[in-house]
C-alpha cells in the first residue's frame, strides 16, 4: 500500500515511489522515496524511509531537499492466516532536523505509536462468495512532537516567535479486492494471467488535530488505484484525491515499485537477522 501501512511485518525493498500532487500551500510537490523493511525477528521488523522533495510555489520559484529520515519499529502480534486476521503495533518516528527546512522538513522529532490490523473476509458464506476476496485495513495512531513550540527569529525585527507544535490523531485504512485470492479460493474465470495478478484498492488517509490546533481540523486523502502483485516484485498506482481544500487541490498521482526479498533472497536479506544468527552451523 503507499497511502497507508500494512499490519505485517516482511523483507522488502520499494523504489522509486514517485508522487506528485498539489498541497494545502498551494505548491506543486513531487516527492521521490524509497523505503527499506527489514525483519529482525519473525514477528518484528525495521522499516526506514526517506523522501527527496521538490517544491515548486507560485511567484516564489523552487526548492528541492530531503525531507526528514524516518523510521518505523513494528511487532507483529496477530498472524492468523486461518481467520485471515494481522495485527500489528508500531512506533513511528519522524527524526527532526535531518532534512531541509526548504522543504517544509521539522526541526522536532515526532512520535507516532500506532495500531494495525487487516481482515479478509473468507468467512462469508458461499452465497457471498464473490466477495470472499475483499479485505479491509485499519491504522490508527497518536502523532506528537518531543518538542512542545518551535522558536523562530525574523532578522528584519530583532523578534523572536515561538509557535506551537500540533499533535494529531493519525488515522485511515484500506478496502482492496484480490484478483489472485478470487482465481485460488474461489473460482478461476480464465483470465489472463495479468489480470490474475491485479488487485483494486482505495486508501483512506487521515490526519485530525487533538491539540494545539492550527484550524485546519481534519485534512488527508483518498487514493483509489491499483496493484500489480507477483511472486517476486509488485507495481502500484493510485491517485491522489485530497478530501477538502486544506489538504490540497486537483487530483495528484504516486507509482511506486517493491521488490519482496523473502521471495528473491530467502537465505539472506530475505529471511529474519535473528533467525539467521541462530542457525546452528551445518556439519
């Protein structure tokens, strides 16, 4: 998923992720990442991330930087491939002054703990079987700063200005139709085997303020799109729609490529560092 997260922890690799869309400042922001998931254990996972940015704002030219390195720290706790239910806690972190500020990047770190959880819905009754191969994901999360305002200075005043740092309740999900789950458990319509591979999605993702308000209340997206899923690497694209005025304008786009590792390299990057340092040598 690009919008939003997942509540599993595995080995993979994504980029490019290319977006570019219009934001609530009025700016054209393309954004350009990558984004590395690696086990440590076969329940948790290291996820880094880090986005290049351009900015281009009306009458005030370009900017391009990174934005700030990011981190995810996530336990899977729920793997019940029988009930297809996955549950996962994370915290999220935003580490503050490793980007440029031209690019809107924080000086603050941010926290985000969040919870995860994903259910397909193979327990509808066989009169409902076409829809056996729909799944749905939930996030929800509390983002706040480890700083509580951010002092800046105007060198024309001699003025300092110390402004609040908002907290925001982080939240969203998914609803995705799975082509491969239709072909395997359900019925195989001969379809071509592209087809077989696809999966439709729509991506929900919120932001609502809870305290420190800046007044823009509830801002984020809705992203319907599609993916193409293999064995070895997947391809995905979504538009992005924001919901209201002071989450963006016009409607913007983000592709993005993802290698699995467990599936390329089992016997190294794929596969848990703890497992594979408590292999016992072979004789």
């Amino acid at each position: 998923m690009l919008s939003v997260d997942d509540p599993c922890v595995d080995d993979e690799f994504q980029f490019p992720i290319i977006a570019s869309f219009q934001n609530s400042d009025d700016a054209e922001e393309v954004r350009i990442s990558g984004e590395l998931d690696k086990t440590i254990t076969q329940n948790f996972a290291v996820d880094v991330t880090e986005d290049w940015v351009h900015l281009h704002v009306p009458n005030l030219g370009n900017s391009t930087g990174f934005d700030n390195f990011g981190t995810h720290f996530k336990y899977q706790f729920v793997n019940d491939a029988e009930e297809e239910l996955d549950m996962a806690a994370a915290l999220v972190v935003d580490w503050g002054g490793t980007g440029s500020r031209a690019v809107g990047a924080a000086p603050f770190t941010t926290l985000t703990p969040t919870w995860y959880a994903g259910k397909g819905f193979g327990f509808l009754p066989q009169s409902m079987k076409f829809l056996k191969p729909l799944g749905v994901t939930l996030q929800l999360g509390y983002s706040f700063p480890t700083e509580a305002s951010t002092t800046t200075f105007d060198k024309l005043t001699g003025l300092s200005t110390a402004t609040s740092n908002p907290q925001f309740l982080v939240w969203g999900g998914s609803l995705q139709y799975s082509m491969p789950y239709l072909k395997s458990m359900v019925a195989d319509f001969k379809f071509p085997n592209f087809i077989n591979y696809l999966t439709p999605i729509v991506e929900l993702s919120l932001e609502t303020e809870a305290a420190d308000f800046d007044g823009n209340g509830t801002t984020g997206t809705i992203s319907p799109g599609v993916i193409y899923n293999n064995e070895k690497y997947q391809m995905s694209f979504e538009a992005i729609i924001p919901i209201n005025r002071t989450s963006g304008e016009g409607v913007g786009a983000i592709v993005a490529f993802h290698l699995h590792l467990d599936d390329l390299l089992p016997d190294s990057l794929g596969k848990p560092l703890f497992r594979a340092a408590s292999k016992a040598p072979e004789d």
